[in-house]
C-alpha cells in the first residue's frame, strides 16, 4: 500500500495542516477522525487495514485529514462565537485548499477520470462528513456516516446565531428549498448508520431525527439502526465501514 504524510500551510488558518494518503488510485474517500482526534487516528483505529483490499486493488484511495477541535467544538477557552467563526476557518481549509487538492491529484491518479468524493468519519467525524456533505454536495456523492451527531445542540446547547446555525443540519435542512441542492442530494449515496448498544443514546435520537427530515425532503438515504450489542467504539465502526464500502465500489 502506498501511504504518503503531508504537511501544509493553511492560509485560511495560519497554521501548519497534516494529513495522509492511503493508495495510489481509486475512488477519493475523505475521512475526519472522532472528537479532538488527528489525522492519524484512522489508521491506527485499524480502518485503513479494515479497508486494504479495496486500496491495494486501486478502487480506494483514503485522505484522512486533522481536525483543530480543541479551538473549536471543544475550545474550554473562547466563547461559542470564536470558536464557531474559528470552524468556519476550518470550514475554508477543508473546501479550499484540501477538497481541490484531492479532486486535482484523484483526476491524475485515475487517468483524467474525475470523480467526486466519498466523505466519511465516525463519532465526531460523522457530524463533520454529514454537515460538508449537505453544505457542500458540489464536491461529494457519497456519505457513510457512523454514530454521529447532526445537530450543534450536542456542542452548543439551544444557543443558535446565524453562524451556528449554517453548521447544524438538523436546523438549517428543514428549510432549504433549493432546487440543486435537494437533487445533489437525490443523487448522492447516502448511508447513515448508528448502533443501540452503549453510548450510543445521543447518536441514535439524532439519527431518527435526521431519517425523518430526509424522509419529509424525500431524499433517498440508506438508514441503518445496529443491534443493541453495538456499542460506539472502533470494532463495530471497523465491521460497518468494510460493510458499507464494499457495497459503494
């Protein structure tokens, strides 16, 4: 497997950003890792090896980016304002200077085929690939999503400015009537999955909630609700990601 690490300078964050690259060709998959995670993480939660066979076969090819959590959904230091204005920073960093990079080096890895990305994470990740995915579908046709929250109400209690509100997608779905977007989303792979064993209990209220916002939009998702012995931890996430990958390539 070829694996290759990265570090770059944001100009949108003024900072250094790492990430790693899994394979050589395939399918572009952009992963998030859980709550105050690095880029790392995915590997050595044992997803990447849990997905080898579709790397080494070149249908695969994995970017499992960082996250700056610390100074944002989970800053002890800055008020819910800073730290929501510092994600949209993030926000940039992500759609336009890591997004493009991927598409421009997936489209010369595949032979000038350009494909849009799978975005996927677990946990915390899953409520980053669900927001990116629904804010941005311009750049995405698939989402796994794994135990995730999609609201800010977990980080943020009840309070919703603008700003939270534009990163919460159970409160600013229910009113986009866009045309493009709702088909963007028509005609994307949309798979969300939770378990109902332990620590799962925020995950799956937030799940039901986002089915039926989906199901009111009419927008076609794949929902999936793991048995009670599902707990929110790596194993299962390992055996859901083999199960929901092989079925998107």
């Amino acid at each position: 497997m070829r694996i290759s690490y990265h570090k770059e300078y944001s100009q949108f964050l003024n900072r250094d950003m790492e990430y790693k690259i899994y394979g050589h060709a395939g399918k572009p998959m952009l992963v998030f890792p859980t709550s105050l995670g690095r880029f790392y993480q995915y590997e050595d939660s044992g997803m990447v090896n849990t997905l080898r066979e579709f790397i080494d076969a070149g249908k695969l090819q994995i970017w499992a980016c960082d996250s700056i959590d610390e100074e944002t959904f989970f800053s002890t230091h800055w008020n819910i304002e800073d730290r929501v204005a510092r994600h949209e920073q993030y926000d940039k960093y992500i759609t336009q200077e890591l997004v493009p990079g991927i598409l421009h080096q997936s489209k010369w890895n595949n032979g000038g085929n350009e494909q849009r990305i799978l975005i996927s994470g677990c946990s915390m990740g899953a409520y980053y690939s669900g927001n990116f995915f629904f804010r941005y579908p311009q750049y995405f046709d698939t989402l796994i999503a794994l135990s995730g929250v999609y609201s800010t109400r977990y980080f943020f209690g009840d309070y919703v400015s603008e700003a939270v509100y534009f990163n919460s997608p159970l409160d600013y779905l229910p009113g986009l009537h866009d045309d493009y977007y709702l088909n963007q989303y028509r005609h994307s792979n949309i798979i969300i999955c939770c378990g109902q064993g332990a620590y799962e209990d925020e995950m799956l209220q937030e799940t039901h909630l986002l089915q039926d916002l989906l199901e009111r939009k009419q927008i076609p998702a794949r929902i999936d609700y793991w048995g009670s012995d599902v707990d929110h931890d790596w194993p299962w996430w390992n055996r859901q990601i083999h199960h929901y990958v092989s079925g998107c390539l």
